[in-house]
C-alpha cells in the first residue's frame, strides 16, 4: 500500500522500513529483506515493495503474522501478584492495590482484568488502554491457566466433569484442559492445572467447589501467550518484544 502525496508533492507517509527499524524489528536492510521476501503486511496484507509509506499511528505491520509494536511510548509490565493485594489504582478499603506496583513507573499504567486477592500471579499492567480493554472483555475470552492447590484427591472423574461442563449459578462452565499435577496423601491435598477462558468473578474456586475440592491456593500462571515462569512473588519485568508480539497478535485478532 502506498499512502497519497502531501500538498507540496513530497509523499505522504514514512518508509516501512524505516518505521520497522525505528520499531527495534531490524536494522533497516534487514527490514528491506523481509519486505521483499513477502513476510511483511501492513493491514493484514503482504507488501513486497520497498517504496511503500505508513502511517506509524495508524496503520498496523507485522512480521510473518506476528504484530510489531511501533508505538514505542507503550509499556507492557507482567508482575507476579501477591496474594493480599487487590486488582485496583486505589483500594477505598485502604487495603494494599497496584499502586506500589505502578508508581515506580513514569507512564500511568493501568492493569489488563483482574486477580482476586487471595489468587497470586500473572497481572499485566500497561498504558495501552485500547489493549487493556480488549484483552480484559469477557466476550474474547483470552485463555488462562491456573494452578490451585485443593482440599482431597481428585479422581479422573472429577477432571472429566471439570472439561464436560456442569451449571453454576451464572451459566454453563467448563474448563478446556484439566489435569491433576499432584496429590499428598499426607495432608489430603491436590494440586490441579486448570485451562479456561472464562474470566468471570471467582470462577476457578467456585468450579472446584461444585465438584467438591476447595481451593486453598490459587496461581494464575499462564494469560494468552505470556507464562509467569521464575518470576519471583512481587517482582515486575517488562515484556520481552517476542512477548509484546504475541500480545499485540492476540489483542488484534480478539478485535476483529
């Protein structure tokens, strides 16, 4: 795609390559080879040209099929929740919230969903409102992983009830993978990994509570593409730029 001349005749727009350099993607005759090997599109379609101009605030480029961040005043922060702590900027309970967390950046950040807080583990916190709202919206139902340590031994049973389905209060729930991680014995324990979509209020605890395992602990350790991994309990990195990729992926296609 090539963007119309401005008023003097100079043409309209910035040269991809450049924006793609400017983006941290490549070094700009890098960013020529991928255009001309077919593996850029700007607005869901492949240009190959290496003359074509963008608008770095309006249009959208990836690179094979996975979003480039060109906003660079963006920021994108995972942090390993403590239990303890609420989802919120202010807590009107006077109870510890995000702010800690938040305040020790310049950009106001603002965090994607929420945790409840006695469930630690991966909150994303950013300035990219439109993505925030977008990845936080029940009806696109980004996928989530938890792990829960529950009263009593879960059977193959109960995980097969957990993936077929039953009925709660609010509607129909299952899970999409469940699989038990470990059991003791010695304190009548198990720990269960848990894959859904849904994002309704508290929903992890009250599935196993239907099927007659409480929570004691809850972890969230997985959002979309992004894992916790050995990030420490209240410790905070910014996503790597493969991980701002797959992100801004997802926030797309959720949008379309």
């Amino acid at each position: 795609m090539t963007h119309p001349t401005n008023a003097d005749g100079t043409p309209e727009g910035v040269r991809l390559q450049k924006v793609m350099a400017a983006a941290g993607v490549a070094s700009r005759r890098v960013a020529e080879n991928l255009i001309a090997e077919g593996r850029v599109s700007v607005n869901g379609k492949i240009v190959s040209e290496l003359g074509t101009r963008i608008d770095p605030e309006v249009d959208l480029v990836s690179v094979d099929g996975q979003a480039v961040q060109l906003d660079t005043t963006k920021r994108y922060i995972m942090l390993n929740k403590p239990t303890g702590v609420v989802s919120t900027m202010k807590d009107d309970q006077g109870r510890p919230d995000l702010r800690q967390y938040a305040d020790k950046f310049e950009e106001r950040l603002f965090n994607v969903g929420r945790l409840d807080a006695d469930t630690s583990g991966l909150l994303i916190m950013t300035n990219d409102g439109e993505l925030a709202n977008v990845l936080a919206h029940p009806r696109f139902g980004v996928e989530k992983t938890y792990i829960a340590k529950v009263r009593g031994r879960v059977t193959g049973q109960t995980l097969n009830k957990l993936t077929t389905g039953f009925t709660l209060e609010d509607g129909d729930i299952k899970a999409d993978k469940a699989r038990v991680l470990s059991s003791s014995a010695a304190d009548n324990t198990s720990l269960v990994e848990l894959t859904l979509h849904s994002g309704r209020n508290r929903i992890v605890r009250r599935m196993m509570a239907e099927v007659g395992h409480p929570v004691l602990e809850l972890v969230r350790r997985a959002f979309g593409p992004l894992h916790l991994g050995t990030l420490a309990s209240g410790a905070m990195r910014d996503l790597s730029k493969l991980e701002r990729g797959l992100l801004l992926t997802l926030a797309r296609e959720a949008a379309e």
